[in-house]
C-alpha cells in the first residue's frame, strides 16, 4: 500500500507481555458470562441489568439521569434505553422526567428494584469472591488493586461523583 513503507514497527510484545495480554484477554472475555450465569440463575436479570440496579441502588432517592447512568456504565443511550426497557416490563425501575431540567429522564429503582438488588447481592459478593478474591493472596489483592487503578488512569478513567470507580 502507498505510503506504507515509511511506518514504523510498533514495539511488538516480548513472549511474557503476550502471555500476560492473552490471559488478561481470557479473564476480559470470560468473567462478565460467568457473572451474567449468576445473576440470570439467581435474579433473572444479566450482568448489565444488576449494574444498573446496584448504580441506581447507590443514588439518592435511587435515581439517575440515564445519560449519566449510559456513560457510567460506558453502553450506549440504545443499549440502556433497551435494558431499562426489560426492567420497566418488571417493575424494577421507573422512567420520569428530570424535575430539574425536562430535557433529560431519569431513571428510578422501584422498591421490586430495591428488593431484587438486596435479595442477589450476596449470592453475587460470594461468586465474585470466590471467582477473584479466593484465588489470591492478601498481597495480591493489593497488586491488582493498584494494577487496576493505573489500568484506568491509562484509559483515561477520571472519578466520578456517581461511582468512584468509574468516569
């Protein structure tokens, strides 16, 4: 192709840095199916769906613009507005205007919603546990904590008021 022979190698990775980028895209891949089967068997609701149930679990009044929720949650205003669909069907959540600005909706946990998040969170702390936190020391749970926490500065992940863990 023109204009090709003057780009530059990239750095390819060593052998240990291919290793460890597979296996991180192993566990990328496969934990949310994990956690999506939990939920499912458990709650009836995916992955996605129970993290918007814990975010709006987490606000005040237990609600949320949805386009806050869409980027907190980095899906798009169609994948959300799809969810809180199935959502709304069960009576989990709610959609309203925004009493302070008409331009946007919120979204708002119903106390089906409330219920649901309080009924499935053990049985979720327990297989995200014993998914991550069983299989690794204390000293590594402290690595991968601050591995994640650089993994997200270079993703440019600020803190957000909403969630700290998040944009």
């Amino acid at each position: 192709m023109e204009g090709m022979e003057d780009v530059e190698e990239p750095p390819w990775l060593d052998p240990g840095e291919r290793d460890t980028w597979l296996r991180l895209t192993s566990v990328l891949i496969h934990l949310p199916t994990a956690l999506d089967e939990q939920l499912r068997r458990d709650a009836g609701v995916t992955y996605f769906e129970y993290q918007l149930l814990a975010v709006l679990s987490e606000q005040p009044d237990r609600a949320m613009r949805l386009s806050v929720l869409a980027e907190l949650t980095n899906a798009s205003l169609t994948k959300l507005s799809r969810a809180v669909d199935r959502l709304l069907k069960r009576g989990l959540v709610t959609r309203e205007p925004d009493p302070e600005d008409g331009r946007y909706t919120l979204g708002r946990l119903t106390d089906a919603g409330w219920d649901v998040v309080v009924a499935t969170a053990p049985s979720h702390v327990r297989e995200v546990r014993r998914l991550i936190f069983d299989a690794l020391s204390d000293a590594q749970v402290r690595e991968l904590g601050e591995i994640a926490a650089r993994l997200q500065q270079s993703l440019g992940l600020e803190r957000h008021p909403h969630r700290p863990w998040s944009r």
